[in-house]
C-alpha cells in the first residue's frame, strides 16, 4: 500500500511538473513575478543622476508577438533607459500570453516596466497582472522625476466612477522634496470613450494643478496621437499598437521634453 | 455551483449503483464513468457519457474543479465532449489499442466574472471572443482493456488527449515566428469505466 502512495505521488509530482497540463485557460499560477519592482530597481542603478532620462513607449502588444520580436531588435539598437509597455499587453487575459509576452520582451538588453490595459482585464487577467507585474497602479521616482502608472480602463468596471483612482493620482502629485516633475502613464487617454468620462476632469484637474506633469503618455487607440486638448501645455502622447511597426523615444530633461517616432 | 457539482456526484452514484446492480438498464442510463486530470477543463473533472455511432465514438458530460489549493482563483466548469476513434488496433481478447482519437468540447466557466454575452456597457462587438465559453480541439489516444476487478466483467480505458482553444489557435496562426505550435498546446490524461462488458 505504501508502495502505491509512493507511486502515487510520485505521478502527481510528474505530472504537476510537466507544463503541457493545464488546468484552466484562466489559471493564475504565472512562471514571472514582481516584473515591475525588479525593473525599477534595474531603472535607478542605470538613470542614477543622468541629465536626460530617454524612454521608450508602446503599447497594444496584444497578439502581435512577430512585431513585438521586431520591435525588441530595434529597441536594443536605441540609447534608451527603459520602456513602457503601456496596456494591452495581452488580447485574452490569460496566462500563456501573459508568458508568451514576457518571453519575448526580457531579450530586451534595457528593463521594461509593464501598465494594465482593458484586455489585460479579461478573464483573470487582473489578478494575474499583479502577481507578474505588481499593482494596477504604481510609481516611481528616478532622477527626481516621478512616473505614475495609473489603471484608466473604466469601461471594464462599468464606469462605477472609481476607475482611475483620482484621489491617489492626486496623492501621488502632491508636492514632496523626493520629486521636481512627473510623467503620468496610462493605457486609455482621458478624453476616450473607454475612460470613464464623469473623471475626465478630475483627471486633467489632477495633472493641471499639481504643475508637475508636462506629458500624459497613453496607447489603446492603435493609432499615433499627439495632442494638446486642454490647453493647458500638458501634451498627450498616443503610441500605436505593435501592428503598426512604430514606437516613440523620448527624451526628459527637467521640465523639457523632445520626442521621435521610430519606424521597425 | 458547489450544488450542481453535488447533484452531478449523486446522479453518478446512482447511476452506477443501479446500472451495476440490476440488469434492466434504462435507456437514459450514461455507458460510462469517466474521471480526468488536466486538459485545460479543471485539475480534476468527472463526468458520465455514451457511446455512439457503433461504439466508434463518445459524448461525454464533464464538470471540472481547480480547486483553492492549486490555484488563488478557484473555477468550476461544465464541458460537453466529443471523441471519436480513429484507428483502433486489437492487442488480445482483453486488450484494445486506440492509437488516434479526435474530438472537441465546449468548457463553460460559471461566475459573473466571465460574461458568456458582451455585458450591456459594450458597444456590440466590442470583444469578439467570449470569457465564459471556450472551444477546444484535441488528438489523443486511449487503450482499453477487460478486468473482473469489479466483480465482473468490466471494460475499462486509460486515454490521453492534446489539443488547443480557439484563442490560443488564432494567436498562433497570426504569429508562426514568435510562437510554436508547442506554446499553444495543452493536455490532459484520464481513465474511464464502462457498465458494458462486452468488448468490442
């Protein structure tokens, strides 16, 4: 009998080790964790007290893993510090894309730092985003410029006015000696029908006041967007997604910016 | 749905009390009993079927668990599955060999969570795929074999099946650089009880 229990563990162990079995599509029990923090840490030692810190932004990688190869070959090319993968990482929510990402982008020779899309809520996308990456909202602080990710996909809460957080953003953008400028980064842009737009704006009011924030970096769109809608000088930057072969490369010096598009 | 797993256990001891004690089996009574591990529908799932065309084929009833302890996020779901034999190859009296199956199901995956229709704060067709249902396709194998460990003559079948969804396919059809066919597939082994004893 104790022979069999053996046997029996013994299987279960080989079987549970064996990554063909799955369980669920929506299983949670993702390979990566702490991407986020592990990438921040990477970002600080390499910005240290550079003048300029040089990001790269895309987003809307979701099923388009060829040009996301591509896109990594190019960005291996560039002097940049670290990139935004900025929401829609994944079309389905679940795990394997989830990996299959990941997978892809750590051959990137520079750290990326990961934002919640409306996709990458699918299914259990949410609670596997924060055991791979970290929470849905999140900041940090290099060279005295401060980015905040923000989670700004309100349509997949129907719209219960809380998605985004307005009174963190806000926290986050009150004026402390650890930060001069912030960048606010975010999948939906607010002035997108998928925004939740009873807190449009109490966004822009957030951004505005604070008199820190120069750029609002977004993606979703699929299309190239710059714009200033508010006039209030605070740009908003709209990558493409990875289909259209294109991302930005951006360049910060204290409240300064210049930005390109780059073609792969 | 923790009731409906119970209902689902009930009716399969009922089934197999009466279908192994009394001789006169009732039409509706399930042809066997089937238990499985992985293969994207639970870490264990357990279901009852019947054999169709000529025993050339099954459909089967599953409900699969993850349950707390294998995952943070439990699931249950309810599956509805075809299999049919392809090459079948007679080792002895007792033993057959069915090198090739194929078949597909449908998993369902109960919760609010996963909304089977676009909820109505959508605009139509708004995501195309839905949360709730999955369509999967599978090769697999299974061999059967005649024991009297039941107390009488019973066929019994160790099967093993490798197959994909419909969103894990189109991600691989779209991406045959990044991706390889082994990054979409997934498995699943398992064991089923036939009431019959004659062995085809």
């Amino acid at each position: 009998m104790s022979q069999n229990k053996v046997a029996i563990v013994g299987i279960v162990v080989l079987l549970g080790a064996c990554s063909l079995f799955e369980y669920h599509p929506y299983e949670t029990n993702v390979a990566y964790r702490n991407l986020n923090a592990k990438a921040i840490e990477r970002i600080a030692k390499s910005v240290n007290d550079k003048d300029t810190i040089t990001v790269i932004s895309i987003g809307d990688s979701q099923r388009f893993y060829d040009e996301l190869e591509d896109f990594v070959q190019s960005a291996n090319q560039q002097r940049a510090d670290f990139v935004f993968l900025n929401g829609d990482i994944t079309d389905f929510g679940i795990k394997d894309e989830y990996e299959w990402i990941h997978d892809i982008m750590k051959k990137l020779t520079i750290p990326y730092v990961a934002v919640i899309g409306n996709h990458d809520l699918s299914g259990n996308g949410e609670e596997i985003f924060e055991k791979m990456y970290g929470p849905l909202n999140n900041y940090f602080v290099v060279n005295r410029h401060k980015f905040i990710l923000l989670n700004t996909n309100g349509r997949e809460y129907h719209f219960n006015k809380k998605i985004p957080d307005i009174s963190w953003l806000q926290e986050q953008l009150t004026s402390n000696d650890t930060f001069d400028h912030a960048t606010v980064v975010s999948h939906i842009p607010p002035f997108d029908s998928d925004f939740d737009l009873s807190l449009e704006h109490d966004y822009v009011a957030a951004l505005q006041s604070s008199e820190k924030v120069k750029l609002s970096l977004h993606a979703h769109k699929h299309t190239f967007k710059d714009t200033i809608p508010y006039s209030d000088g605070i740009r908003y930057l709209v990558s493409t997604s990875m289909d259209e072969r294109m991302y930005l490369i951006i360049k910060i010096y204290g409240d300064q910016y210049e930005y390109k598009k780059v073609y792969f | 749905m923790k009731r409906l797993i119970v209902v689902l256990g009930m009716l399969c001891c009922i089934t197999f009390n009466s279908v192994s004690q009394s001789l006169n089996r009732r039409w509706y009574m399930p042809d066997f009993l089937t238990a499985q591990y992985a293969g994207s529908i639970g870490f264990i799932s357990g279901g009852a079927g019947y054999e169709i065309f000529r025993k050339k084929a099954g459909v089967e009833l599953l409900v699969g668990v993850v349950p707390g302890f294998i995952d943070s996020a439990p699931l249950e779901t309810i599956n509805l599955k075809f299999t049919g034999s392809i090459i079948n190859v007679k080792i002895n009296e007792a033993v057959t060999l069915t090198p090739l199956t194929a078949g597909l199901f449908f998993c369902y995956t109960p919760g609010i969570e996963y909304s089977s229709d676009l909820p109505s704060w959508y605009p139509e067709g708004y995501y195309w795929w839905s949360e709730a249902v999955r369509v999967n396709i599978f090769i697999g194998g299974h061999v059967s074999a005649m024991t009297d460990r039941f107390g009488r003559s019973r066929k019994v079948q160790a099967y093993y099946e490798i197959g994909t969804n419909e969103i894990k396919l189109v991600s691989y059809i779209q991406n045959s650089d990044a991706l390889t066919v082994w990054n979409i597939l997934h498995a699943g082994i398992g064991v089923r009880y036939f009431f019959s004893d004659i062995h085809r």
